[in-house]
C-alpha cells in the first residue's frame, strides 16, 4: 500500500487540514481524485523511505504536486442566451399585405381587430423610379413594400434629399397623420416623397375610413391616441433633442409681428408686438369681481373650443373645475423634468415662455438657451397628460400671467363622458409641431421587439443607428455576449459612420423599444442644422473609444469553470427583479434593505404586487396581459432611475410581469441551508420564456455570526446564474418570517422599515450597500500586483483604506497580490496582518527550503512545501465561498494566454499565481490539465481586468521589482572574460552588465511592462506604488518593515485619492435617504436630462445657432413648403403648444422617511401651487 494525501476540494467538504490516507495502489480514491504517483513500484524500499521521509517532515508536510477532485462543469447560458429568434414567418393562410398592416396597426393597441376589407387595400407593382407617393398627395394612407426597395426623399429648397430606404415589409406612414385623419383635417405631402429604388410591389392602405370608425365608437379610440403622442415624445422629439441637438427646431416658427384682434377678446387687451426681445403686453384695470366673472366666462369659452365641446357642454362640465391662477413675472409653472401631477393650463392673460433649460454646469457663450412664448387662447400640457411623461420643457411666466387650469383628474372625469376631448387635445399638440418635424416623423422609425427578436445580424449592412428607448439589448459574437445595452444607448453608430458591415449581433433581452434613425436622415440634417455635426462627432467619438476599450480587454479570459461573468455586463440597469428561491427567505425585508442602501445616491422605487394593487386594483393582476398595468409600470421605469419589483413566492402574473420587466434577475437564497432540488425558477422558465435571456444573479443570504460562507459550488451546480454575491443579513430581517410560508404582512414590515431603518445613515462597507454600487455600476475594484516579499506593502496599504473607510467591492491580484487579496476577500473586516505574517515567517524558513529541494529539472524546488505554507493558510476555501467578488491571474503556458480564475479551490490558483519559474513547477489545472505559472509574466498589476468586470473606479498597487535601466554600454560585441576579469579586479570600475538569466528574466515581462504603462495613464486608475525599491523579492523576513512602509504611504496617498475622486468620495458620504429626497424635484430634473440620456449628456452641448433676424428667411423656406396649417389657423388668435405639464408643489416633508410612492398616472391629487389663486 502507499501514502495518499486528499485534496483540500474535496466533494465533501471538511473543515480539518488535508490528512493522509492509506490506500491500495490500484484503489481509486473517493470523489474522483485524481493520483500522480511518485513511485509506480509496488511496496518496496522507495516506499518505505517515503514513509519515513513523511514521519519526519510531520506526516503531511510532503504533499503530492498535485490533486484536486474533478467537480462537475458549472451549468452554461441556454442557446436563447445567445441566439436571437429566426425571422416571423408570414402564415400560409394570410396575405403578406394582410400581415404587415395588422403588424403595423397592432402597435396601437386597439381593443378589437379591426377589419381589413380587401378594398381598403391596393397593391401595385411599380417599375424604377416611379413615384408611388408625390409631393402634394394626400397624406391618409400606409405604405408597405411587399418586395424591391422604396426610396423615401425629403424636398428642401427645391432639392430632394434621400433620408431613408425601405426594404421588404418595412412601412412608411406618420402616425401623426392619424391625428389629422381622425379629426377629419386629411393634409398633403409637403415635402416628402416616396419613389422605387427597385422594382417593387408596394401595398396601400387607406385610412379614411378610420373617421368613419371613430365616430361610431370614440371611446375605442383614447388609447391609441395616447400611444400616437407617447411615441411623438419617445421616438421623435427625444431623438432629436437629446441625441441630436435640436430643440427650437422642433417648434413652428411664428410671425415675428401678430396683432390680436381686440373683439376676439372678452375683455380689453391692447395689440401685442412681438419684437426680437421681448413683448410688452398692457390690460385694462377691472375691478376684482368683473374680473373674476370676465376670466371664468372666457376660460370656459375658449377652454370649449379648444377641446371640442359646445357652449352648454362646457358649462356644464367645465364651469366648476376651472381654476384662475395668477404668475408673477419669471415664476415658475413647470420644470423641465417635473414628475409632479401634470395639469392643463389656458393663457388668458400675459404670456408663457417654453424653453429647455441649459445645463447648469455649462457656462460657455456659445450654448444660447431658446424660448417659444404661449400667447392667450393658447393651452399647454397637452403633451404630458396624454403621455404621462415628466415634462420635456419648462414654462414660466414672462409677465405677469394669469391662466386657467385643470387638473389632470378633472379632465379624466371630462373623458370618461366626452372621449373625444382626447383627441382635440392631441390636435393642440400637433398644431405647433414644425413641418420640419412632421416631415422627419416619416423617416424615425419606431421598432418594437420581443424578447429574443435581433435588432440586426452580424455582417449585415449598417444603413442606420438605434436609440434604445426601453428595454434592454444585448450584443453577442457566436456565444460570447460582449455587451449589454439599456435606455439611451446608441447602438450601431461607429459602424454607421465607417459604412461598415455590422461587427456584431444585438439581440432583445426583454420586451423592448427602439428609435431607428437611418445614415440618409443624419446626412440631411447635418445639412439642414450643420451645428448638429458637432454633436455627432462627440458621440462618434464616445462610442468609438467605448468599442476600442472593448477590443482591448484582455482576451476571452480561459473562465470555462464560470458561466458567464456577471460585473462585466451590469451596466445602465433600470429594472431589478427580486425571487426567493425559497419561503424562508424574507423577500420583503430584503428588498427594503436594497432599497435602503441604494437610495443613498439614488432615486428608487420598490413595487410589490400589494402596492400594484392599491393603485389599480385587484383585477389587473388576474391576467398576465394587461394594458393598464403594463403602461402603469412603464411610467415608473420612465420616471425612476431604479426601480425594484419584488416577485410572490409562487408563480403568479405578478411574478411573470415582474420576470418580464427586469433587466436582472437576483435569486435570493438562504446560505445556511441546502438549494431545492428543482428551483421555481427552473419550472418558471420551462412554462414560459420569461426571463431566459435575463441575466440571473445568485444572491445568498447568510447570518452576521457565520465567519465564512460555505457549499456554494451547491448552489451553482444547481442552476445557470450569471454571478452570485453574498450578503450578511442582519437580524431584523428575520424578524417578521414564517419559514413555512414566507413574509406575508407587508404593511407590518414596511412600516418598521421607515420607523426603524430609514432614518439611519447606510454603512458603505455592509454588504448591501457593496451589491447596491455593483448593480448601478458604481463598484470600486482593489488590484495587487506581484512582487515577493515586497507584498507586504500590501497589508499596510490595505489598512489605510481601512482606516480611510474606502469600500472594496472587488478584489484581484497577482502573485503574492492574489495571497494577500485571498486574505482579504474571505474576512473583509477581520486582521489580515497576522495571518499574512504567519505565512512570511514560514517562507523566511530556511529548513524549509532545504527539504524541498530537487533535481533541478524543471524547477529547484519540489513545490510541495511551498503547497502546504499556502494550504495552511486558506485550508479548503473555495474561490466562491469568499465574502467579495476575487480573481487571480495566472500564465497559461500550454495554450500561451492570461488565465482569469474566479472559481475553484483559493489555495490551487494563488499558489499557480506566484509559481515563478525555475523555482517552482508550474502547476497542473485539474479543469483542463494547462500548465500555469506566475501571472506576472502577463499582467502583474491587472487594473484593466478589473475595469473589464465593471468596476467604475480602480485602486492599483504596484510593488515590482524597478527595472535598473543604467546599464553599461559596451558597444557592438562583448567577451565573458573581459566581464569577469572586470568583477575580480578590486580596482576595476564597477560595471553593470545583465546575465543571461536577468536578460531570460526581463524578456519574460516586457508584455507585462507594457501593460503597466496602459495602467498607469487609465484615467479610472489611480496607480499607487509605495517606497519600497530597497526591498528585495525574498526578503520575506522584513514583513514588519515593509508592511509599515506600505501603511506609511497609504495613508497620504488614499487620502490624496479621496480628495480627487468625486465618485469614492460620493460613496463614502452617503446621506440618509430621507434627507437625499428633500430636494425631490430637482433631482427628478437632473435625472430626466442625464440618466435617459447618459451617452449624450456627458458631451459638451452644441453650439446652437444665434438668433438673427436677417436669417429667419432661410429658416422659412422650409417652413413654407411644409406648413400642415389647418383650415382654422389663421381664424385662431395663436397656436396651441406642445408643452407640458402644471405643477409645482412647496415640498411637505414627513419627519419619518418613507419609501416613495409610483407616480399615479390615472387619480391625481390637486397640485399645490405656489401662486395666488383667485377664488370663484
């Protein structure tokens, strides 16, 4: 028989040290160990001075070079991860036109399926060239190409412009002309066209008979009246403005001089002169209560008018609900970004100012701000009571103003008797859109897709860029997944630009909706507004170095043993799911907690099936498909940065929903306790499709009292998770579970949650707040590179950020870095300089050395001493079962490449990690037999791995060994003896000439070098490199000196650090949550112009151009060509605005902090204006 020594990764875990174990030769140890015998002779005398020489060394000091037990392959991604789904197919028994009308109607969601009559449908076959719509057509049909290709032109001072080419079962429709149909007011193509590129069959559906329609059942039609203008915001006016520029632009130009007709009036106001500055309006005194009666009468006449009522129906449903309020000059009514309850206001007297404010940052003369002024007659906050969307523009008041308002909840009242007010305040709307935008409304595509459906396919042509409006996108190359995308991405504008084929494939994670903007659309605004080129330029070049840093990440790192890395891909997250994989997980609890620390620096919403409940009722979660709930939850998502839905115990619609909406799934188990056999998820998944392109994380829950987690790999096996973290679950948040049946009363625990936690500042070196900053992007990444004994710096360093209270949400190293960060990252708040000076003391041991001597074959050293110095110090720890995210570098000899390892036993991969070559064997890899050595040959100081796994802020600390670059120069050919003659002669100068092994040395880490530079210039890199060049690499036994050299440094270089990084410095003065939500509605601002366009946003803004008079010519050759003017227009006294809400409330501060409520967007309450208010 012979000596056995069982892997510290045993498949049953143990908490003792490695023992010996005799077995038979020809026995095969337990848990599929895998043997390398020393000797393959039976009993003999080798065996027996084995024996002997492991009596000595104290039994299992001698360890094999290798073992480890072959665990299973972790689960991979399902193919859908991946792989997008095939192209619909057209059914057999349906016409193609029949199939791509229905398509392009369903996205208006009308209540029934409206009939097709064959008649209503012509299909033509066109030859090249032909026209198949012209300028001066009627604009009240879709256009759908059946086969060939359609060119769509835009007419500008006499020349036509390609902005768009349409393919097979592409459309070409404004569903703005809807408006215009419904309101039976049909206009003309001004200055669009449509032509065949190709020979080509083309459908043509007229849509006249929709009047007819909406007559006969007007209620039918406030949906899809509410979606036409919800799209107008999303998909057109947002592009252009945000991503564009473009904000006056989108605006109707007016007459620089109106005179108002006084006898349109019912009460004196003299004649109005618009001026290039401002206008000077004068009023007759009233006495108070002429006034009163006067402003009441007019509003309800004009307010009837407007929303196409009669005299007797305004007064009867309008006379009490309107309220006259008064505006001093430059107060404010809306803000830009305002969530508050949107109301509609009616000039009556004075006049308004619509404008987008600049950014407050900005302080540059060449960034103008722009106004367009609402005149009496006029209302605004038609655009956001029809979307529900915060407010686009600002509006106060230039003069002193006085309007009439209506609240949101009366004018739902006024619908649900009248439907067809919806539709007269989308006319408003519509009125003072500028033709250049009604005309750009038919190349801006709006793209609907599904889960799994492709945006566009690797290789094909890119002949546009994609905005991401909502939802979530992922890029994938075969079955690697690149990147994921979320609300304001651009997709697609580098490859648009280099008129290149697409690099990638981007496929739909969840239901999501996109803004296609075609290359010919770009070309002709860049010609039509040249400033827009500069914002292009700035967001090529943003995009641009975003795919160059992608392509420069180290390459696929050999992570075969882990699924799919998690951090790297969690970025612009705005939906976060939470499951319990178990009853006795409190679901609830966790989620306040979450929300508790991630409020700290952000506005965020929790949603629950019982809080859904209580704002719509009951019965929208009793089918999975409901309109109401689906645009409730998407409002919430447009109105908060982060929103977190909290799933049932059970499959329900709610958790379906909840399953569907999330751009990340967190499983949330309990550590301590054994994973289900088969998961709900699991069941969940194979019932339906929801959330199997999702990414999933593991989330394990553990007590504040367990020193370490354990048995992780057991729920990893189980299922595919993306990543997994684990959190130290305070004991409140078992307070309120019954592990039979879960948390059930909600109000108990939210109501604690305020009372007891809310209030209390969040520590940001718990666990919550580290997994809050890794979902939102905002993790801070400890890199430690290799150098001997020179790591003890390390330690030192790591206590001043101690000490600083700098969070560390995930830890990397090489070499002795990946030891020290082990240390580290399995006890973040526990003493890592004793257990890191034990180990230097027995690397200091000379005996040690001795006894682990060998033929020098390939390495001096057996490595088994140095196996069991590292094995004392991490036992059996697995790389999961740490408390933070770690990874370690090693060089993989056998396939030439850098290694990541972020699974499998801690002890294997350090060890393979500071494995210097010609002092230890490389070490075997039990996963695929490689050969790994020091990872200092390839990247000594990986910071770039670490921002390549999604930390936002890198702290690198560098303790190599400095390259003496003073060398002597001894010209084109050198002797040996002369250089050895030159060291014996006492009398010689000294010289300083490299070795053949230095020179072996230095070639093995020039890519290393070279990388260090790259690391050192990275702006989210702060590079610190403590004085330690008089330390040598084994100098092992100056652990105390060198460690306080490292702690000396630290403290004033992290307090340096601190000082300069505003996103640390933001992490660590985290503010209650209540206090954060004082400022409410000037953070909802902020939000609405950065998060929804973050891309855009960071750029500087683009010159606008200067107001001239002289050159309003040239702005109105457009215009001319193009004016949509109704009939009625010039009748009217002024034109109805596309702006938005009322609002405005003195915040009402509660002393206990509570979680935010949803933004209602069916019962508002009145708001609470700052004004006077004149009582009726």
């Amino acid at each position: 028989m012979q000596f056995d020594f069982l892997s510290s990764a045993d498949s049953t875990p143990v908490r003792t040290p490695a023992r010996v174990r005799i077995v038979e030769a020809n026995d095969e140890l337990p848990g599929g160990l895998l043997r390398r015998r020393h000797s393959t002779g039976g009993p003999g005398p080798f065996q027996f001075a084995k024996v002997a020489k492991d009596f000595i060394r104290n039994r299992g000091r001698y360890r094999r070079q290798f073992s480890e037990v072959l665990r299973e392959q972790l689960p991979k991604p399902p193919s859908e991860y991946f792989e997008p789904l095939e192209l619909p197919e057209i059914p057999q028994n349906l016409r193609p036109e029949f199939f791509y009308l229905r398509h392009n109607i369903k996205v208006l969601e009308l209540q029934s399926d409206w009939p097709t009559e064959t008649s209503e449908i012509d299909v033509q076959d066109y030859n090249v060239n032909d026209f198949i719509a012209k300028v001066g057509d009627i604009d009240n049909s879709m256009y759908v190409v059946l086969e060939g290709t359609v060119n769509m032109y835009i007419n500008h001072e006499g020349k036509e412009y390609l902005v768009r080419r349409l393919d097979k079962g592409q459309t070409f429709f404004s569903y703005l002309s809807l408006i215009d149909i419904l309101m039976n007011k049909p206009s003309v193509f001004r200055s669009v066209s449509l032509q065949a590129a190709s020979s080509c069959r083309v459908a043509k559906y007229c849509l006249s008979h929709f009047y007819q329609e909406y007559q006969d059942s007007n209620d039918q039609w406030c949906r899809p009246i509410q979606i036409i203008m919800t799209r107008l915001l999303h998909v057109t006016m947002t592009t252009l403005h945000q991503y564009l520029g473009l904000g006056e632009e989108l605006i109707k130009k007016r007459m620089e001089e109106r005179v108002f007709d006084e006898k349109q009036r019912n009460f004196s106001v003299h004649s109005m002169r618009i001026t290039a500055g401002r206008l000077r309006p004068r009023q007759r005194r009233l006495s108070s209560s002429d006034a009163k009666n006067e402003f009441i009468s007019t509003a309800t006449k004009w307010y009837s008018e407007v929303l196409g009522l009669t005299q007797v129906e305004g007064q009867k449903y309008l006379n009490e609900t309107i309220q006259i309020l008064s505006y001093d000059e430059d107060q404010l009514l809306v803000e830009q970004g305002s969530t508050d309850d949107p109301c509609l206001y009616l000039v009556l007297h004075g006049y308004l100012s619509l404008s987008q404010t600049a950014d407050p940052d900005e302080e540059d003369d060449l960034y103008d701000s722009w106004s367009a002024f609402i005149y009496p007659k006029e209302v605004v906050g038609g655009l956001q009571l029809l979307s529900n969307e915060p407010a686009f523009y600002q509006v106060k008041a230039e003069t002193a103003t006085t309007v009439a308002v209506i609240k949101k909840s009366d004018i739902e009242k006024l619908v649900e008797s009248k439907p067809r007010v919806v539709l007269f305040l989308a006319y408003t709307v519509l009125k003072r859109l500028s033709p250049f935008l009604r005309a750009i409304d038919f190349a801006i595509d709006w793209v609907l897709l599904d889960s799994g459906q492709a945006v566009y396919r690797q290789s094909d042509v890119a002949d546009s860029l994609f905005v991401v409006l909502s939802g979530r996108m992922r890029s994938v190359d075969k079955k690697t997944a690149i990147a994921e995308y979320g609300r304001g991405d651009v997709l697609g504008m580098v490859e648009v630009i280099q008129r290149r084929p697409r690099t990638t494939t981007v496929l739909a994670v969840r239901f999501s909706q996109l803004a296609r903007v075609p290359d010919g659309l770009l070309n002709f605004i860049k010609m039509r507004y040249p400033q827009v080129g500069f914002r292009l330029v700035r967001l090529l070049g943003q995009s641009y170095n975003d795919t160059r840093r992608t392509e420069m990440l180290p390459p696929s790192f050999s992570m075969e043993n882990v699924a799919a890395d998690s951090m790297a891909q969690i970025k612009n997250l705005h939906t976060v799911a939470i499951l319990p994989a178990s009853f006795d997980v409190p679901i609830m609890s966790f989620t306040c907690e979450l929300f508790h620390a991630m409020s700290a620096t952000m506005r965020v919403l929790r949603l629950s099936a019982k809080q859904v409940a209580e704002h719509l009722g009951e019965t929208c979660l009793d089918k999975l498909a409901d309109f109401r709930l689906m645009h409730w939850l998407n409002a919430q998502e447009d109105t908060f940065p982060l929103v977190i839905y909290e799933c049932d115990y059970t499959a329900t619609n709610w958790t379906r929903r909840c399953l569907r909406q999330a751009d990340t799934i967190l499983v949330v188990g309990r550590g301590d306790k054994k994973p289900q056999r088969q998961t709900f998820l699991e069941e969940h998944i194979k019932m339906n499709q929801d959330g199997i392109r999702t990414r999933k994380e593991l989330i394990l829950l553990w007590s504040e009292n367990d020193a370490t987690p354990t048995n992780t790999y057991e729920w990893l096996k189980g299922s595919w998770f993306s990543g997994h973290y684990h959190v130290r679950a305070p004991e409140r948040m078992f307070k309120f579970l019954d592990e039979t049946c879960g948390q059930t009363d909600e109000n108990v625990i939210v109501s604690y949650y305020e009372k007891e936690v809310f209030r209390t500042i969040t520590n940001c070196n718990n666990d919550f707040a580290r997994l809050g900053r890794i979902l939102t992007g905002n993790a801070v990444g400890l890199v430690l590179g290799g150098g001997g004994a020179r790591g003890a710096a390390h330690v030192g360093i790591i206590e001043a950020l101690r000490e600083c209270n700098v969070p560390i949400d995930i830890v990397g190293g090489t070499s002795i870095g990946s030891f020290i960060g082990g240390i580290f990252a399995e006890n973040p708040s526990g003493d890592i300089t004793v257990r890191a000076k034990a180990w230097f003391m027995m690397m200091s041991s000379l005996w040690r050395k001795i006894w682990d001597l060998t033929y020098a074959h390939t390495a001096m050293f057996t490595g088994a001493g140095f196996n069991k110095t590292v094995q004392d110090i991490f036992a059996i720890k697995t790389i999961e079962d740490l408390w933070i995210p770690y990874f370690c570098i090693t060089t993989d000899i056998t396939s030439s490449e850098m290694r990541v390892h972020r699974s499998g036993p801690l002890w294997m991969y350090s060890r393979a990690s500071m494995s210097l070559a010609g002092y230890l064997p490389p070490l075997c890899d039990p996963t695929d037999h490689h050969l790994l050595l020091d990872g200092g040959y390839v990247n000594n100081v990986p910071a770039d791995v670490m921002r390549s796994l999604g930390a936002k802020t890198v702290i690198a600390i560098d303790v190599g060994s400095a390259s003496e670059t003073d060398l002597y120069n001894y010209g084109d050919h050198l002797s040996g003896f002369w250089v050895l003659w030159q060291r014996l002669n006492p009398w010689a100068q000294p010289l300083r000439v490299l070795g053949m092994e230095e020179i072996q040395s230095r070639l093995a880490y020039v890519s290393c070098v070279r990388q260090l530079e790259l690391v050192k210039k990275a702006p989210y890199c702060h590079y610190l490199r403590p004085h330690i060049e008089e330390f040598k690499t084994l100098d092992f036994a100056k652990y105390d000196t060198i460690r306080e050299a490292g702690y000396e440094y630290g403290i004033e270089a992290v307090n340096e650090m601190i000082e300069k990084n505003l996103n640390i410095k933001a992490l660590m003065t985290s503010s209650p949550r209540f206090a954060h939500f004082r400022h409410r509605q000037r953070e909802t601002s902020r939000y609405r112009t950065s998060s929804f366009t973050d891309l855009a946003a960071q750029l500087s803004r683009i010159p606008s151009m200067k107001h001239n008079p002289d050159k309003d010519e040239y702005a109105r050759s457009f215009d001319a060509v193009e004016e949509w003017d109704d009939e009625n227009m010039d009748e009217e006294i002024g034109f109805d605005e596309n702006c938005e809400e009322c609002e405005h409330v003195a915040e009402n501060q509660s002393e206990t902090p509570r979680i935010p409520s949803p933004v209602d967007t069916t019962n508002f309450e009145p708001s609470k204006n700052t004004v006077k208010e004149e009582k009726h």
